[in-house]
C-alpha cells in the first residue's frame, strides 16, 4: 500500500484523554522542586493542544487535579493554585486566538473566588469557538461524579426506571462524547478516577514518558497505536 493510502487509513480519536502523570518524578530527576515539574507540565499541556488539534483531534481532556490530590503537601498544593491562577491569565487569549473552546470540569466550587471567577470568564471568552473542545478535569473525580448524577436523578426523579442515558445526561459534560483514547505518561498503570463512566469502552494507552516531556512525536505514537486496534464494544 502506498504511504498515501496507509495515511487515509488512520483512525483518529475523535476524542483524547490524558493523564499528566510523571511532574514530580521529572523535577526530582533534575534536582528541582516538585512543583517546578508542573510548571514544565503546563509548558507540556500548552504544546499537546497545539499538536492534538494539528492532528486532528477535536477533543481533548486532560487531568490537571483530582479530588484526592488535595491530599498532597500544602505547599504544593499552593503551587498547583499558583499555576492554575498563571494558566487562566497567560494561556486563554493565546487558545482563543487558536479557536480553543475551553471548559472546566469538576467540583469548581472548591476553588478559591478568583480562580472561579477565571474560569467562568474563560469559558464564556471561548464558548463560541470550534476547532477544537479543551477539557480540563480539576477537582474531579470519576466516583463523585456518579454520585452527583445519582443525587441529581434522586433530586428530580423521572418517570420509569434509571436508565444508562438519563443517568449519562447528569453527568457533569454530558454534551461531550465519551473518550476515544485514554492515555497515561509516567509509567503507572491505573487509570486513578478518570473517566469511570465515560471511559468504558476507551483504548487506553500507557507510557512510561513523564508528562513534561510528552512531545509532538510521543502523541503521535499513542494516536499511531489507536489506529491499529480494532475497537469491538463487547461484540465478537
Ligand atoms: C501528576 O504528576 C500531575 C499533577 C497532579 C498535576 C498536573 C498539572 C499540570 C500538568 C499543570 C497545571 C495546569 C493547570 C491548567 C492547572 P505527579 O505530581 O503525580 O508526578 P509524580 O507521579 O512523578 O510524583
């Protein structure tokens, strides 16, 4: 087959997931405290859209703080704050001008006034924007977002049993379609809460590659090993 044709053949994921797993262990490598690690990873996070989108994924969402990661050091946790803060004053213009939709997932509620304020205006600044759907999963947790959806049905109960699709319509995005490709850096396999309900069917793809250092050409490998699986839902 012609390179030409092997290339029309490639099945993108219409929606990518990611783990940035690995920040620490790449600071601790170089000497450098942890939260240095998640300042390479925002550098990281900045480049993977540019290459997701140049790719042609038209979904991605990425993990940048889960509902037990309060549970780390103060002082790292006020980092982890400290660069959500930079994130929302430094990188919505430049998404923006790339026709980014950016969306914030998770308990927001958690966060200090100012970062949801951000949020908010970020989301808004960008909503009419569809190149490509930016997703970033804070504060989340795939268990508590079963049990909000569970108490949203119980709030307002429907006429008829609970089915897959009224509890997936609580969800906490349910507009966007369930991830394609789950990929994890850092070499741990677990998939830590992410997704639960929406990943059920995703590939999944783990690398030992620490998250800063997840390039262009690394993406390329995980979309490369998408497009050989033959994806069968449970069916023979
Ligand atoms: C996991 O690495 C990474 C995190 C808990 C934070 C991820 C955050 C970013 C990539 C940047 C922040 C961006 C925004 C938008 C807030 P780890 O610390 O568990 O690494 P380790 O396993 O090597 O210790």
């Amino acid at each position: 087959m012609a390179d030409k044709d092997k290339e029309e053949e490639k099945k993108i994921p219409l929606h990518v997931g990611i783990i940035m797993d690995g920040n620490g262990r790449w600071a601790k490598r170089r000497g450098l405290p942890r939260v240095m690690g998640h300042k390479a990873g925002m550098e990281a996070l900045e480049e993977a859209i540019d290459n997701a989108h140049s790719l042609g994924v038209r979904y991605l969402s990425l993990y940048a703080f889960s509902t037990e990661n309060w549970k780390r050091l103060p002082s790292e946790v006020a980092g982890l704050m400290g660069l959500f803060r930079l994130y929302l004053k430094n990188k919505i213009e430049k998404l923006h001008s790339r026709g980014a939709r950016i969306r914030f997932v998770g308990k927001l509620e958690a966060f200090a006034p100012d970062i949801r304020n951000g949020v908010r205006f970020a989301e808004e600044y960008t909503r009419g924007n569809t190149e490509i759907d930016i997703i970033i999963c804070v504060n989340y947790g795939g268990r508590q977002e079963i049990v909000d959806a569970v108490n949203c049905l119980l709030a307002a109960p429907p006429d008829g049993p609970v089915t897959e699709e009224s509890l997936r319509s609580k969800m906490y995005a349910p507009d966007i379609p369930d991830p394609d490709l789950l990929i994890r850096t850092g070499g741990e396999l677990r998939m830590s809460n992410f997704w639960l309900w929406e990943g059920a069917y995703s590939e999944y793809y783990f690398t030992d590659v620490y998250w800063p250092d997840f390039d262009r050409t690394e993406l390329e490998r995980a979309l490369e090993s998408y497009s050989g699986r033959e994806r069968r839902y449970g069916t023979a």
